[in-house]
C-alpha cells in the first residue's frame, strides 16, 4: 500500500477537519497518490473520492446508566464522596429548610385557630432560637403546651 500521509494531511488542512476524519476511496487509490497540490486534492473531494467523514462526540449512554443508578443511591458511597458533611449539605442549608418549614407550620396552625396569636409569637421566637429539632418537635410542643392551659 502506498504512502498517502502527503495526501492526508493536505485534505486535512484543505477541508479544516482533523487527518483521521478523511476517508480515501480504495478504488481510486492511484489518483490520489498522483494529487501532489491543493488544487487536485480540491478536485478530488468534489468528485467524492475523498470524503469528510462526520465528526464523532461522546456517548451519554454509560452517563445515563450511571445516573439512573445515582438516583436510586447505587455509587454514592464514602470513596465517592470529596469533601466533608459541611461541604456537601451544609449546614446553613439544612437550618434554612428546617426553619422555613417550622415557620410555614405555625403559621398555618395559627390560622387554623390551633395557636392564639400570643402563642405563635412566642413559639416563633423559640423556633428562631433553634428549640424545635423538625415541625414534629413543634407540635408535640404545641400540643402540651395547650394540654396544660385547659
């Protein structure tokens, strides 16, 4: 087989695209040995005997597959994990998720009647100062608290 890395590397430079993704004829392998200048390398990729073959990316099918087993908490193990608890769920983030949902809850018990407003004032304050671990802590709370007043 003859040397046609000359040849390669004009088609390359001719068509922008990299020297793996030409493809030369094997039929014609003799005219493109005898393209010596741009010009015939031009000739022959008009009359199809050199072609740009399409560019190839990256399959996301082995992403896929690992992102559905992520999601059902397959590959998330502790050599998996860079960076402390802090880092990955941190802690102002999870106090922000619990006091938001405490305070939607008193809020809603409020409205309900379950709280008169100068108790949901002073479970608001006491939520602001951290004393309810979840809005379960809240109401078992709320309920001895009410259960001594009756």
């Amino acid at each position: 087989m003859s040397n046609l890395s000359t040849q390669r590397r004009i088609a390359a430079v001719v068509t922008g695209a990299g020297q793996n993704r030409l493809w030369f004829d094997p039929e014609k392998m003799g005219e493109i040995e005898a393209a010596i200048s741009r010009d015939d390398i031009r000739t022959l990729l008009g009359s199809g005997t050199i072609k740009v073959l399409p560019a190839g990316g990256s399959s996301k099918g082995r992403s896929r597959i690992r992102k559905e087993k992520r999601a059902y908490g397959h590959r998330r193990g502790p050599g998996r994990r860079k960076g402390a608890q802090g880092a990955r769920a941190p802690r102002k983030r999870s106090w922000i998720q619990r006091i938001r949902a405490i305070r939607r809850s008193l809020r809603a018990m409020r409205d309900e009647g379950v709280v008169n407003p100068h108790l949901y004032r002073l479970l608001y304050r006491k939520a602001s100062g951290g004393e309810f671990r979840n809005v379960g802590h809240l109401k078992s709370q709320v309920e001895t608290i009410s259960g001594r007043s009756r």
